[in-house]
C-alpha cells in the first residue's frame, strides 16, 4: 500500500490542515492521559519544521446536540502548548468567519487548534458543504488520526479530496507496522486473539489465519469455542448463535495446518466481580455455576514456547478480565512472553494497548497502535476511508 505522506507536500509557508486524533480521556476537565497528544508530535513538529502553518483540527468525545463545554478542545491546546514550549491557539469554533480570519493570519511556525469538528453533525455524515468549508482554511491537508482513519467522515476523508494530502508519520507507522502482517509476514507468525465475543473478532481470525502457523485464542470469546468442542462453561460468557462459526474455523485451521491454541485449564469466579474470589480449575471443563475469568498456568504452559518460536507475534484482545486485580495474570504473563519473544510484535486493539500500558510493555513491542477500531478494521483486511484517500 503506498500512500503519499508529508514528505511529498511542499509545506514551507503553506497553511497546512492537520487531521490529529485528540480524543483523549478527561477526568473533571483535566487530559488524564496525553498519549495521543504525544504520538502526533513528530508530525507537528515536522510541519513547523519546514515552515508550515499549522491548523489543527480533531473530535473529542461524542457530543449529540452541537457545542457542548465538556466536549471542547482547550484542555488539548493547553498541553499541546505545555508540550510544544508554545502557545497554541484555540479557535471559538471550527468554520465560521471568525476561524477563517485566524486562519489566515496564522503566521509559519505557529499553531491554531480548531474547536471540535463533531459539535457539527455534518462532520460524521462527510457533508460536503463542511468538507468544504473546512478544506477553505487550509492550503494542503495532512492526515495524521488513524484512531478515525476507518470513518468516512469530513475531516477524514471528505477534506482529502478537496486539497493536496498526504499522510503524517503516525499514519505511515501504523500502516508499515499492519500492512506486512496480511500480505507477507515474517514467520512463523503467531496470532494472539482475545476478547469478550467471537462476533468481534471472527473477521479478523480469519483473514489472519492464511499467514498463522498459530492462532492463540483467549478472554471470554473461549467459552463459545470451548462449548462448540463439547465442553461445559459453566456460566461462561457464551454466544449461541456463534457456535456454528467457531467449529468452521476451528475446521479452517485443522485443513489449514494452523494450530489453536485453547485454554486447557482456567480462574474462575462464582461471580463477574473485581472482588470475587479467584479459583484455579486444573480442567478444560469449567464447573457449573462458574465464570470463566483467566487463563491457567496449563495453558501459559502450552502458549510459552508457542510465542518463544515466533518471529512475527500480532495480539489482539486480553486473555482474561486483566482489569480485575485477582484475574490479570494470563494477560500480564502472555504480554510479557509477546514482550521478550524477540520477534516483530505488533499490538493492536483498545484493551490490548491499555494492558500494555498497564504492565509498562510498551516500550518492548515493536509498534503498540494508537487505534483500536481502526487496527481491528484493518486487520479484518477492510478498506480505511480515511488511509485509501491518502493512496498515492
């Protein structure tokens, strides 16, 4: 996939529109982390560089009914400033008059944050009108939000048919990181699929499952596989009308030669509580009136050298309810095996990344995305509106 980036856009004294992704979690109107913040700096910062004005624009939260307090940006121009040694402006809205005039005396080197673009409903419905609008403040476009990079939306990819674009280096990261994992992958590559449903994640079990010498299914999506194999789950998570899909991959993959990996022992609770007791089960049978929580030593056995081996390791989904303290350990010791395996090891998915955070792994994995929903579409081999308007 070749898509064109900032080094193809003639930036110096261009007043460039960034597409950023600033969803960033609040707590009482304070940023509680500034993660993605941080990732669009090297984009930034480049654009500044080369003598770019920089007009920035993003969503925060889902606002439903227009300009909502909560909802704003400035908190982000605040720590954006913090981060840049900089003031950045902060724009009353994201069109207007007024946005236009601040726009166009936006001066190279210096930044101007618009207000969020999803207090317009014409945002997410990609109205062209907007796109238009919002493509009038700008002379090149710069996509650099691969969180939104899976939604049609105006400032996704709506803008990016009005102006000269190209991706930033976050965009360009996160598609070198996925792209090689679906097409031509190092191997052995080791898929590492958990998560609460079957249903989330059977696309992306199967487009992977070509290029696996293992797949490694783990968290509540166990208990229907578990159940299609003739198991008892006991109160398990469990999706009836998946049962049926579950054996045809489990089918797939034994006509493929891939092995799967399923839990063979588990922790267990008499109830989903972060207080509930954590009880071992040496059995692939979970006993009756029990929850599935975790995986067991048993099967971290089985998965150890399964990922020792790998020289490409892809993880998508927790093995267990790692938010509870007494049921993270499959998590932790399945990220720290990814961790140390010494192969290409992507992360990608919202409770992926959270636990490798969690376990402060981050900085041992070759690439941790910055999009949950966007690596999920991706990885199920879907098209990205947002990336395929950046194709060169």
């Amino acid at each position: 996939m070749a898509l064109k980036t900032l080094k193809d856009l003639d930036l110096k004294g261009k007043k460039v529109l960034m597409r950023a992704d600033f969803n960033v979690p609040l707590k009482n109107g304070s940023i509680t982390d500034d993660t993605r913040i941080q990732a669009a700096l090297p984009t930034i910062k480049y654009i500044l560089e080369q003598g770019g004005a920089l007009i920035l624009m993003s969503h925060l939260g889902r606002p439903k009914d227009g300009p909502t307090p909560e909802f704003s940006l400035k908190p982000v121009a605040e720590r954006l400033g913090e981060l840049l040694g900089d003031s950045v402006a902060m724009a009353p809205d994201c069109i207007g008059a007024e946005v236009e005039k601040l726009a166009a005396e936006l001066a190279p080197g210096k930044v101007l944050l618009l207000e969020n673009v999803r207090f317009y409903k014409e945002e997410t419905k990609n109205d062209p009108d907007f796109a238009g609008k919002l493509a009038a403040l700008g002379d090149v476009y710069v996509n650099d939000a691969f969180g939104t990079a899976h939604r049609a939306h105006a400032s996704t990819e709506g803008v990016a048919k009005l102006l000269p674009s190209g991706a930033g280096y976050l965009i360009e990261k996160e598609v070198e990181a996925f792209a090689p994992l679906l097409s031509n992958p190092q191997k052995p590559m080791v898929a590492v699929i958990g998560g609460a449903k079957v249903s989330s994640k059977i696309g992306v079990l199967e487009t992977l499952l070509p290029n696996c010498a293992s797949l490694i299914i783990g968290g509540g999506m166990t208990y229907t596989f578990l159940k299609a194999q003739g198991y008892q789950i006991g109160n398990s998570l469990l999706e009836e009308d998946y049962l049926d899909t579950a054996k045809q991959l489990l089918q797939k993959a034994e006509a493929a030669g891939v092995e799967v990996i399923l839990p063979v022992d588990h922790v267990v609770a008499a109830e989903f509580s972060e207080t509930a007791a954590a009880e071992p089960v040496d059995s692939t049978d979970v006993p009756e009136g029990k929850i599935g929580m975790d995986v067991g030593p048993k099967t971290l056995d089985k998965i150890r050298p399964v990922i020792a081996g790998a020289k490409t390791v892809i993880w998508n989904g927790p093995m267990g309810v790692f938010e509870f303290k007494n049921f993270e350990a499959g998590t932790k010791a399945v990220a720290e095996m990814i961790a140390d395996c010494g192969g290409i090891t992507i992360v990608g998915g919202g409770d992926s990344v959270a636990a490798t955070n969690q376990f402060n792994l981050a900085d041992k994995m070759s690439h941790v995305s910055t999009g949950g929903g966007a690596s999920l579409e991706f990885l199920e081999g879907r098209t990205l509106p947002g990336i395929a308007a950046l194709e060169a």
